[in-house]
C-alpha cells in the first residue's frame, strides 16, 4: 500500500462524514437554497487565499527547481479552472473578489485557514503537503460520492462545481499529487505525525462542510 493510500484510509471516516453533511445533501436533494449556496462560496473564496499562500510557503520551502516548479502547478490549476467556476457564482451573487476581501471570515474558516498557514509557517514540506492535500481529495471524495447518489444534480444550477471536481482531468491530478507526496515523504521520520496532520486538516475540512451547511 502507498503511503497516501494508509494515511487517506486512517481518515476515511471524515471524508465519509464530510459526504454525509447537510450541505451536500440538501445540494443533491435540490432543496439548498442560493443564499446558503453563496455564502458557501464565499466563504470557500476566502480559504482559497490562504490556500494558495500555504502553495506559495511550500515553493519557499523546496530543495530543488522540481519541486518548485511542481507546487506552482497547483497555483495555476486553482487560478485557471477553479477559479472560473467560483468567480460565475461570485457574480450571481452580486460579487467580486474585492467585495470578498471585505468579507469576515466564519468561525470554521477562520479555524481552517490558521491551521493552514501555521503549518506552512512552521511545518517541513512533507508536513504542509499533509495539511492542503484533505482539501483536494476531500473534495473529490465529496463530489464523486454526490454524483453516484444524485446523478442529476449536473442538471441543476450546483451542475458547473460537481463536474469540476468529478472532471477525469481533476480525479488524475489528485492521483499525481497523491504519488508526489507518498514519494516526497517516504523518508520522513514519523509517518505517525503525518497521519496526524492530515487527519486535523480533514477534521476542518468537515468542520467547513458543516459550517456551509448551517450545522455550526
């Protein structure tokens, strides 16, 4: 087994649980209204700053031009493909990225995002690798499991944001991050505190899905 795969496997139950939230049901059902859509997407709008910046910390952080090179790749993915999906819903609300920025954090993002940026402060890249990297599979995990549940929720207005993170392109850049960081941090000295990392960052994860979702 990967690496990723055993430290994926040990938080399962919070993907599962993230799957399960208020949200995501209400989204599948086609009972979630706009209003809590959209303070969902800002609020998401908001992690992502911080998001990138844990990207940007672990571009200082590289041993080699590879590795540099290979976070910047996921700057570009969120700055093109993200980004334009979010940005269309921004507008329907009535919103910029500069009204965003205006915009108080919620309790479970603010939570979230201080989490990110301490590890990318203090933590080694294997460590920062571990604490963005529920995001990004949490989300695939979340949008597959809702598509298998409610495959016509690509026919309502949420349609654009599932067939993004159940597009084959972003199920394979998952995969290639996934073997990065089983490669990168093989040799790191305590898997069990990777463990540990990634299952904080998928307890936020769940904490943002149920903060969207009025459960928080």
């Amino acid at each position: 087994m990967k690496l990723m795969d055993e430290i994926t496997t040990a938080s399962l139950d919070l993907y599962k649980a993230a799957a399960d939230t208020l949200f995501i049901k209400e989204m599948g059902e086609g009972t979630l209204s706009k209003e809590k859509f959209y303070s969902y997407i800002v609020q998401d709008s908001i992690y992502l700053r911080d998001y990138m910046k844990s990207f940007a910390a672990a571009m200082f952080k590289s041993r080699s031009l590879k590795e540099m090179q290979f976070f910047y790749s996921i700057l570009s993915f969120v700055e093109d493909s993200e980004n334009e999906t979010r940005l269309n819903y921004l507008k329907d609300a009535g919103l910029t990225d500069d009204d965003v920025e205006k915009i108080e954090k919620k309790k479970a993002c603010k939570d979230y995002t201080e989490f990110l940026i301490n590890t990318a402060i203090n933590g080694s890249l294997e460590e920062i690798l571990m604490a963005v990297m529920p995001c990004m599979t949490g989300y695939e995990y979340v949008f597959r499991t809702l598509k298998e549940r409610y495959p016509e929720v690509l026919d309502t207005y949420y349609g654009p944001l599932v067939r993004d993170y159940t597009h084959p392109a972003y199920s394979e850049s998952c995969r290639v991050w996934e073997d990065y960081c089983s490669k990168t941090c093989e040799n790191y000295p305590d898997k069990e505190k990777l463990k540990r990392i990634f299952r904080e960052a998928s307890q936020h994860e769940l904490s943002f899905w149920k903060m969207a979702g009025g459960e928080l």
